[in-house]
C-alpha cells in the first residue's frame, strides 16, 4: 500500500503532471487487481498508512483552489519514489546499447528464495527471456548486489552486462519478453474511456496499469506508444477533478 500512495502522491506533483489522488485510489487499485479489496487494504489501514506517511514527513496533505484536500510528495517523500522506481529516472537517459542479464540456478529447496528473486526482477523492470535467464536494458548492479548479499544468494545469481549484438530488432523483443502491446492497449483504452468521459475509477485502472509498465527506453517501444498520449490528455482534460 505504500507504494501506491507514493505513486499517487507523485501524480499530484510534478513527476505525474498534475493528476489528483482520490481518498479511494488504493483501495479501488487492489480491488482491480484481486477482485475485492483485501482487509489490508481497506479504508481504515489505507488512512492508518497515510497518517504514519505524514508524520514520517514523505508526504503533505494540500488544499486545491476549489477546497479539496489532496496528498503530495515531499521533498524527502520524491528522494524515497525515486529510490523505489528507479525506472523512472533511468528511462529519461536511454539506452546505452548493454542489458543487464541476470542468470540464476537456485536449488529446489530454496524456492521460496527463488521466488522472491523473481519478484524482485520483476520490481525492477526486468523481463524473463528464458525460466531462470532476466534481463533489463537498464543497470541496478550496485543496488542488486546489496540485494543478493542480504538474502543470500550471491553463489547461485550471476549478474552480467552484455552488449547488444545480433539481437535483432528491440521493439520485437519487447514484445515478447516485456508483453509491451498488452500494455499499450490498456493504455489505449484508457484513452478511449477518457474521450468518451467515462472517467469513473479510471485512476486505480492508471494506477494498476502503470505499476505493470517496465518504463522501456523509447527504442524499445512501439510507434503508436500510447502512454504519452495519454498523460498529456489527462493534463488537458483533467478528468479526476471532483464535480
């Protein structure tokens, strides 16, 4: 739950343009994502969460000139999102033409350790290319190797930096590895939705579909990329402004 109020307080700041946070945009995220919304996530431990956020100083709570309360960032709280999607700022740098290939071999026994290995990939933006072979246009070697030390794994992962050379074409790639038209057309429908002003619970739908989005560099992503588009329709149109 604390990185979806991360990333709706980002949305209200400059990092998302100037999206509001709804009071209800967790709890309705989860129950996109589970069918219901778990005990965990209800409104009581979603205002527990808020509460301690606050006084933790990662976030403010601000007026908006029609009177509406919303959550924003703070200084501290932007240095704790770019800490925990660091995918963020590495995608406004490219790609320097080298992945970050990670292989692992983890006994039978340890797979509840493999399974937090994978988890973890995936946090990062990574994509599995072969059952235990992950890798990622973007580089998290110093963070990954404190990661590896602390669940002990450093002698069943190798992390290696591979240079692109008959890899063929990337957007191919991203299609099969990342899934990356599943996600454009989630965000494609989005936009559908927006232009016919069905805006209701759109911005758990953003939200989840967001939390799914590796942040490719742009040579990997397919002409008609539609997450630009629409942040930029959601900056014009402002569909989340309370009537």
């Amino acid at each position: 739950m604390r990185d979806y109020i991360l990333l709706g307080a980002a949305m209200a700041g400059e990092i998302f343009e100037n999206i509001r946070l709804a009071g209800d945009l967790v709890p309705k995220a989860m129950e996109i994502r589970y069918g219901f919304i778990p005990d965990n996530y209800k409104k009581a431990s979603y205002l527990s969460t808020v509460s301690r956020m606050l006084s933790t100083g990662l976030i403010e709570r601000k007026i908006d000139t029609k009177g509406e309360p919303y959550l924003e960032l703070t200084g501290v709280g932007e240095k704790e999102f770019k800490r925990r999607f660091p995918l963020l700022r590495m995608q406004k740098a490219g790609w320097d033409g080298f992945f970050m290939q990670v292989v692992f071999d983890i006994p039978e026994k340890k797979r509840n350790i493999r399974q937090i290995l994978r988890l973890k990939l995936r946090e990062l933006g990574f994509g599995m290319l072969q059952e235990s072979v992950f890798i990622s246009p973007y580089h998290f070697e110093d963070d990954f190797a404190e990661f590896l030390a602390v669940q002990g794994l450093t002698k069943y992962v190798y992390v290696m930096k591979v240079k692109r050379v008959l890899v063929g074409d990337v957007k191919e790639l991203a299609r099969k590895v990342w899934k990356i038209e599943e996600i454009n057309a989630a965000y494609q429908d989005l936009i559908g939705r927006i232009k016919k002003g069905e805006t209701k619970g759109i911005e758990a739908v953003y939200l989840e579909v967001f939390r799914a989005d590796p942040l490719l560099p742009k040579d990997f992503l397919p002409d008609d990329w539609a997450r630009e588009r629409l942040m930029a329709l959601m900056k014009n149109k402002r569909p989340f402004q309370k009537s």
